[in-house]
C-alpha cells in the first residue's frame, strides 16, 4: 500500500510530459504536431502530416536567404504583406488573396511579422506568414491550411509559433551537412512572385482531380476544381 500511496504522490507532484518533436535546421527550430515531417526540397523545407489524408489540408514551408539591406528588413516585410496579393493560376484565373490582419508580434523576445492571408499562395487555402531577420539572414516561414480546416489546426499552429526559435548556425550557409538550405543570393525575394511563397509552389494534394504525394511535394493530376502544384522560380 505505500509503495502505491507513494507512486500516487510522485505522478502528482512531478507529473509525466511527453518530449515534443523538435524540428530543426541551419536557422530555425520549432515544435511539431504528432505524426508530422520535415524535407529539404532545393533550398526550401517542406513539412507536412505523415497520414496521407491530412496531408491533402495543410503544408509549411520554411525559407532562409543571405539578406539585402533595404530588402530583408520587418518594415519591408510588413509593408509586403500588407498588400493583397495576386497571381494567376492555371486556369487563367485572376486570384487576389486578402489579408485578414498583419501586425508584428513578439516570440521568445525576438521581434516577427505575423499575417495572415486568404489564397495568396494557394485558392481556398489560408496562409500565415512569419518573417524575421537574424544574423546575415532573413527567414520566412508559411503555415498553409484549407480554408475549411483552418479551425481544427489553428491549435497546432499557434503551438508552432509558440515555439519558433529562429538562429544562425556559424560558418558558412551550406557547410555542415545543411544540404545547401540557405539561399546564397542576397537579390532573391524571399517572398517570391504573389502566389509564390519562399520562391517555391509547393501544394497539399487536393481531393479533387486525383492528386498523389510523392515525398510531401505534390504532383497534381487533371481536372477542374483541383488545386495547382507550386513551380519553382526561385532563383540559387
């Protein structure tokens, strides 16, 4: 009976806490939903649910590039994404996305430019921007959900960027075994093209049109109402 009573007394007064899963790189780091994953794709880190179906509704994708003064700076930042933007799919059609709030916020003392937009980078989808400088670099990361989802992960989300640690590693950008996930070249937009985030477009596979994950980069398939992968533009 003491051996229980004193088992009782320990889980209360040091209860058990699972280890999250941290994800980290050449330049950031942060806490990861359950049954999540992250892949270098090019320059960009592509992480996405491991369950085939929840990855169709949300994906991140992380970039980090040498900054340019007057370029890479959170007034720019801000003042970008305070902007509608827009682009056009494949279809031909012009989408305008619409910024729902844009505004700096303040995560474990560093300074970030939060916004969130309606289809900016994918139609029907919301995306939320986190950008900030640190060191010689500036770093952007964006949460996309499906615009019907955007509810259930805002929990895991808000979690994320709870947890969102942004460093630079000593060195150069691509020694280390980084895989060269650093943009070198200070002119590239870290933004990319409107609808083009972090230079990449990159999509969760879509319900409609018969879409297939290939390593978290999704390949679409013909038929309308389906979504439209995101094409590279970024320049190396």
């Amino acid at each position: 009976m003491n051996k229980i009573y004193f088992l009782l007394l320990a889980l209360v007064l040091f209860p058990y806490h699972a280890e999250a899963k941290i994800f980290a790189n050449q330049f950031i780091e942060f806490e990861l939903p359950e049954k999540w994953s992250c892949q270098l794709d090019g320059t960009e880190w592509v992480c996405q649910s491991e369950d085939e179906q929840k990855k169709r509704d949300a994906i991140i994708v992380l970039a980090a590039k040498i900054k340019k003064v007057g370029m890479d700076e959170l007034p720019v930042y801000k003042a970008h994404l305070e902007k509608p933007q827009q682009y056009q799919s494949l279809s031909g059609e012009t989408i305008t996305s619409e910024a729902r709030y844009v505004k700096e916020i303040d995560i474990k003392g560093k300074p970030w430019i939060d916004s969130l937009h309606l289809q900016s980078e994918i139609p029907d989808f919301y995306t939320r921007y986190l950008a900030t400088v640190e060191a010689d670099l500036g770093i952007l990361v964006t949460f996309s959900v499906r615009k019907d989802k955007y509810e259930e992960y805002a929990p895991d989300i808000e979690n994320m960027v709870k947890s969102l640690r942004a460093f630079r590693k000593p060195g150069d950008v691509n020694a280390g075994g980084g895989g060269g996930d650093i943009i070198t070249d200070p002119e590239a937009p870290i933004f990319g093209e409107a609808g083009d985030a972090a230079g990449a477009k990159k999509k969760p596979a879509s319900d409609a049109g018969g879409a297939e994950a290939l390593l978290f980069i999704v390949l679409i398939a013909a038929g309308a109402g389906a979504f439209f992968i995101w094409k590279k533009k970024q320049k190396r």
